[in-house]
C-alpha cells in the first residue's frame, strides 16, 4: 500500500511541494508532468489579483457549501492550493472524503511565486499574490 493511499483512507491527503505541485500540473519543464489539475480554492478578489496560469478557480466556501468540481477536473488527479496552505488542507480533505485523488501544496502561492512559477491576474498580465 502507497504512503498516498494510507493517507487518503485515514481521510489526510498527502502534502506536496510547490516543485511537485509544478511537476504533476504541467507548470514545470519534467516529462512526466502535467496530469494533474491544479485547483485553486481562494477567494475570487484573490484569484483575480494572481493565480497559477492554466488552475482551475473553485473558492472554499463554495466547495463547503455543496459545489461540484468543474467537468474538466472531475476524475482526474487534484493539487489544491490557497495562499498559505491552510484552505488547501481542508479543501483536499474534503475532496478526499467525497472520493477524490487530491493532494494539497504546502506554503500555497506565497511560495509558488517566490519560486519563481508563474502567476497572473485576471487579465493575463503579471499577477501578485493578495
């Protein structure tokens, strides 16, 4: 049994890097990479100000609140990210309990950008992150 599975039963998604999170969502130069989606579970005013070119926006409260995934997320592997880690926990938590692959990225956006990965605002342009 995978050190993800014996998580995922106990209800505790794995925690990844934001070089991995890169790697399994196509935003790093790997081969192998690019399967996962990469959901992003803060609120709109900050996926507005910068997010992940390519993530898919679902806020936490929506997702607490009874929301499905968008159709090109569903039955495909998740990397859940927020600012800091924390909304990402919870949101890989409860993805996991309905039954979903997902695993969250530890330090979120804050480190996603100061690892230089790219991040944009709504309209395409250099994003911060809020």
């Amino acid at each position: 049994m995978s050190i993800f599975r014996r998580d995922r039963d106990r209800g505790r998604p794995r925690r990844v890097s934001v070089q991995e999170a890169a790697v399994r969502t196509g935003h790093a130069n790997a081969p192998s990479g690019g399967a996962s989606v990469l959901l992003d579970v803060r609120e709109p005013y900050e996926w507005q100000a910068g997010h992940a070119p390519g993530a898919v926006h679902l806020p936490l409260s929506a997702l607490v609140a009874g929301a499905g995934l968008p159709a090109h997320a569903q039955a495909r592997p998740l990397v859940v990210i927020c600012r800091s880690g924390n909304r990402s926990r919870q949101a890989a938590e409860l993805l996991v309990a309905r039954g979903a692959q997902a695993v969250d990225v530890v330090g979120g956006m804050r480190d996603w950008a100061r690892a230089g990965l790219p991040v944009v605002d709504a309209r395409g342009q250099d994003g911060t992150v809020a």
